[in-house]
C-alpha cells in the first residue's frame, strides 16, 4: 500500500470507536436530551434526525430567539451534565482497541505528532485514555470549541496545537463525521469500516482511504514491509 503523503505532521484520532471501546449508550443519551427540551416546551419532532450535541444547540437556539435566555443557559447546563454523567460511566469500562497503542507509539517513532479530535467530554475521554495507555500531544474535546465535528473547528484547533499543517496531516476515524471534518479543514482522510458498518457507510463522505482496522490504518500513513 502507497502512503497517503509522503510527509505527514500530524494524525489526529477520533477516539470512542476509533482508538478506545466503551459502548456509550447513545439512545439514552438522546432521549435525555430530548425530554429536557420537551420540559422546556419545545415541540421535538423537528430535532427527531439530528446529532445529540446539535439537539441541545437547536434546542437552546429556539429558546433563545424566544427571548427566554436563562431557560436555554439552565437547558444547556442539565444537558451537558446529563451527557457527562453517561459518558463518565462507560468511560469506566474502557477497552483499548486492537494495536491501538503500538499504531500510537509506531507514528509517534516516525515523527509524527499525535492528536485526539472527539465530541465526548474531557473527564470521560481522559479516563478512556488513561484506561487504554495511550498519550496523545494534544485532546480536544467538547469543552473545547463551540462547533463540534463535522465541523472543521475542533481539528483545526487541534492542527494550530501541535503546530502540524493541515494539507500535511491525517484524519482516522469510525463515523462520517470524521471524515466530513477532516475534509473541511484540508486534511487527508481515513475511515475505519467496521464489520458493524454497511459496505456503503462512507460512500457520501468519500474518504481518501478506507481500512478495516487499525493495521491498514497503519500501512495507509507509512510504509510497512510487513
């Protein structure tokens, strides 16, 4: 297999499906969000297709634009208590996915800077982290932007971090939302096609390559004689 590029700066990591296992109860995670802006008054059948985190800005937004500011800012705090306290509690139970860390530490010997790009929150992906034995140079997290992937933000800020370019650096992740924003913010792409995912999964995304596991993620950034 050619690597991507022939120089790379910097990789940055998805992290929960991508680096680190913890079967976060995402359902419950979006009927919690879902009630409190029911309790809130807000009509949900419009919010019904859309991400956690873009329900509770949705959510905030409409009651902002009612003018009913504290009602957003107490709707936003009870969300984003409500998600950390799920997160923290499958974060406990953290596994390393396969050749996780020697793909961390096999980058790492070429040069190559590390990053962690995930929309969790930072106690829980610290514990994940620490759980698994790996070490990143630099972990966003949701604390840290206000757009979350697939917006291009949270990479971007991850990339000016490590002082890393983006038309030099790599993005590897489990979900199409990887892919989206490591396209936005100018970087190659890979995306992980687990045996979960439909053969078609990344199809609209259009990632630069795909790999069935984090071995191919390896040959697809330098080049393995075995």
């Amino acid at each position: 297999m050619i690597p991507l590029l022939e120089t790379v700066d910097a990789v940055l990591f998805d992290l929960d499906g991508t680096l680190v296992e913890t079967n976060i109860d995402f359902p419950l995670m979006k009927r919690r969000v879902l009630d409190l802006a029911a309790e809130h008054g807000i009509k949900t059948d419009s919010l019904l297709s859309l991400d956690i985190l873009a329900i509770v800005e949705n959510a905030c937004g409409l009651l902002t634009s009612s003018g009913l500011h504290d009602s957003a800012a107490e709707l936003r705090a009870r969300a984003m208590s409500a998600l950390e306290e799920i997160e923290l509690r499958h974060a406990r139970d953290t596994r390393e996915i396969p050749f996780a860390r020697e793909l961390v530490c096999r980058l790492r010997a070429e040069g190559m800077k590390i990053g962690v790009v995930t929309r969790n929150c930072r106690a829980a992906s610290e514990t994940s982290l620490r759980i698994a034995g790996i070490s990143p140079d630099v972990l966003i997290c949701r604390e840290d932007s206000t757009r979350h992937k697939p917006h291009p933000d949270p990479l971007l800020a991850a990339l000016d971090a490590l002082g890393a370019r983006p038309h030099a650096s790599i993005m590897v992740g489990d979900h199409t939302m990887d892919i989206e924003a490591g396209r936005a913010a100018g970087l190659k792409t890979i995306a992980l096609l687990w045996e979960r995912h439909p053969h078609d999964f990344f199809d609209d995304a259009r990632p630069d390559r795909i790999a069935c596991d984090l071995s191919e993620v390896l040959g697809a950034i330098i080049r393995c004689d075995s």
